[in-house]
C-alpha cells in the first residue's frame, strides 16, 4: 500500500463510529447465530445487569445515584461535541417560552460528560466522593449498524479527586475497579441464567490488559486504528488503551477526543522510561458472538485549567474559554474530577450474547437493517 493510501486510511478512521456500509454490515453479521435468551428472559436478565452494576459502580467507586438532563441550554457550553472535527452535531431546537420574551435555545444532550462536572459541586461531592447517571441521550449523525444506535444510554459517572491523584496510577486504579464490577455482573446474571455461561461464548477474562496508544501504533505501524484494535484484541482479549486524542509518532492521534474534557495532553512516562502522552482511555473487548472489537468504555482524568487551554490552544477553540463550563474550570470552581460514559446496551449486547444492539436498546433502525437482522434470526425490538 502506498504513503498516500495508508494516509487516507488512517485519516478515515478517526472519527464517525461504524461500519459505514450495509453491504459490508451484511459480511459482518454471524450466519450461525441464536439467542440464547427468548425476549422476555432478555427484559430480566438486561434489568438484573443494570441493577448490579449500578450498585457496584457505586459502591467501588463511592458514587451516588443522580438525575441527569436529556436537554440542556446552548449558552452553557456541558454539550459534549464528542470529536474535535465538528462531524457528530448535536439536536438544537428554539423553545418559544412567552410568546418569546424569554426563550431558550437547547440542545438534546449527546452525552453528559461535561454537565456531571458541574454536578459535582452542585450536589456538595468532596474529594472521593462522585455520581452516577441513567443517562440517555441521541446522536444523529451514527451510522445504524449492529453496535451503534441513535439512541445512547450510558451509565455517566464522575468523581472528584486531587491534584496528586491526577496520574496514571490512580487512573489505572480505577479502570480495574470497573472491570471487577463488569465481570461479577456477568457472573450475577449467569447465575439466574445459566445458558448464558456456554463454551461457545467465553466470558470475560479476568485480567485487562493496560497498553498505550503509541505502544500500540508501534506493534502494528501500517494499520489503522480499527484493525489497530482488532489485532491487539486477538492477543488479550480485554484491553485498555491510554492516551487517546493526543497526536502519535504517525501523526494521528489514535482517535479524535473534544479537547474540554478528558485530559489527553499531560506527558506521562511508560514503564522503560519514554515520554508518553494522555490520562484517559477505552475498555476494549473480543465479541465473540460478532467476533469483531467491541468498545464498552471512554474515561479519563479530566483537564485543569492548564491542560484545557493547551488543549483548546490544539484544536484552535480558545473562544470556548468565554462559556461558563469552561470559566469554571479555568478558574477552578470547577473540582478536580475523573469519570466516563459506560456504554448500557453495549454492554447488555456482550454479557447476554447477543448480535445485535437492537435486541437489547428500543430504538429506530432503517428497514434495510431489519430486515437484513431477521435473515439472520436476529431480532431487534420494533419501536
């Protein structure tokens, strides 16, 4: 493949989740699957995952249970813009409000990432304290494929910490916390739902696998990110790859992040010594069942007044320093804060087996995809 080609393939695969072609869905859809739960036992086995990982998250984590907005204003600037490329823009609609003497312009949120922030303070969390959101949100601009919807629903959580526990170690620290409580969920539904625990599917493995995004540029140099992800999947089958949005040896970063929230841009140092960049990352597992990738997790120290406006200065938004979010965290009203988005139906989609998003989230799917699913004996919920 040539320097250009190769180029192109790595610029593409930054931003815009999905597989981007039906007829490439088609190729990816197993041929010999069938659920192992019929759709009422799906309903229980999705409510008891989602009771016990709540649970779990907060009590691992000390979090509270909190209301979250599905919309929010404009001017507050708690939008979460999901890239740095302007690509994925949320719903925005104008609410009249008194024959539009005080009207609004809102947003339907994309994900709470930045409003939990604010949250903190507002709900009086101290150091090691946080909260956990049922969040739902819609993002337009997804391709519809087998693990991507409009509809997101998200367990959002977000916890305040110190400056000295802004490091890998405390990150890493974290993440393995999530991974006990998403394996003893797989464990707790098993147990009501045995035939889930079959030969066919392995579960979870006990260990992740910690990697940084540049290590993992340099084990597979000529790939892009996806099949980057793919391989590394074949060798450990739970992953978390740190410093995502941070520019790599190849001049991409491995994934395109907002430069607001997650702190992609503070210099770390690997384990032999090298200069490494980024405190944030994904949980990335092998689907068995799709036998693809399958990302359960984004998380992340968050930027300090420092790193924002290096990170702002980056992607060239320094005039978001006006917006009152992002006033807060330059002159630190704002507390310091680690959190993420743990993806609901995506991680239903894995713990109970399943091909499909749909079999597990209620939302809108194109008919060619529904009827492509049933040729398949994959049914999703009709909404």
């Amino acid at each position: 493949m040539s320097a250009t080609m190769l180029s192109a393939r790595k610029e593409a695969d930054l931003a815009g989740p999905g597989i981007g072609d039906y007829t490439e869905l088609e190729k990816v859809l197993p041929t010999d699957y069938h659920s192992l739960l019929t759709p009422r036992e799906t309903q229980e086995a999705m409510f008891a995952v989602k009771a016990f990982i709540e649970a779990g998250l907060c009590r691992e984590l000390n979090l509270s249970m909190v209301q979250v907005p599905l919309i929010v204003d404009v001017e507050s600037g708690v939008n979460d813009m999901l890239d740095r490329d302007g690509s994925r823009t949320p719903i925005t609609f104008h609410i009249a409000n008194d024959h539009d003497q005080h009207p609004i312009d809102a947003q339907v949120v994309q994900a709470a990432t930045k409003w939990k922030r604010a949250a903190l303070a507002q709900f009086g969390m101290g150091v090691g304290e946080g909260l956990c959101t049922d969040m739902r949100a819609v993002r337009k601009d997804y391709f519809l494929d087998h693990d991507h919807s409009v509809y997101v629903d998200q367990w959002d959580w977000e916890q305040v910490i110190t400056a000295e526990e802004r490091d890998l170690a405390y990150l890493q620290g974290v993440v393995r916390a999530i991974w006990r409580v998403l394996r003893g969920a797989e464990a707790h539904v098993q147990e009501s739902f045995p035939q889930l625990h079959t030969d066919r599917y392995p579960d979870l493995p006990e260990e992740l696998t910690f990697i940084h995004a540049e290590d993992l540029l340099a084990r597979y140099p000529d790939l892009p990110r996806k099949q980057r992800e793919t391989l590394i999947l074949q060798e450990f089958p739970a992953v978390f790859i740190i410093g995502i949005g941070w520019t790599l040896d190849d001049g991409y970063p491995h994934e395109m992040r907002a430069a607001d929230y997650d702190d992609w841009v503070t210099e770390t140092v690997s384990a032999d010594g090298r200069p490494m960049h980024g405190l944030n990352g994904d949980i990335l597992v092998w689907n068995p069942v799709t036998r693809r990738r399958h990302e359960l997790t984004s998380m992340g120290i968050r930027v300090n007044a420092e790193t924002l406006r290096k990170q702002l200065e980056i992607t060239g938004q320094l005039d978001w320093l006006r917006l009152p979010y992002h006033r807060g965290i330059a002159n630190g009203t704002l507390p310091l804060s680690i959190g993420g988005g743990i993806g609901q139906s995506r991680t239903q989609m894995l713990l109970l087996k399943k091909a499909h998003l749909g079999e597990v989230s209620v939302s809108v799917w194109p008919k060619v995809l529904k009827e492509m699913c049933a040729a398949h004996d994959i049914h999703v919920i009709d909404a």
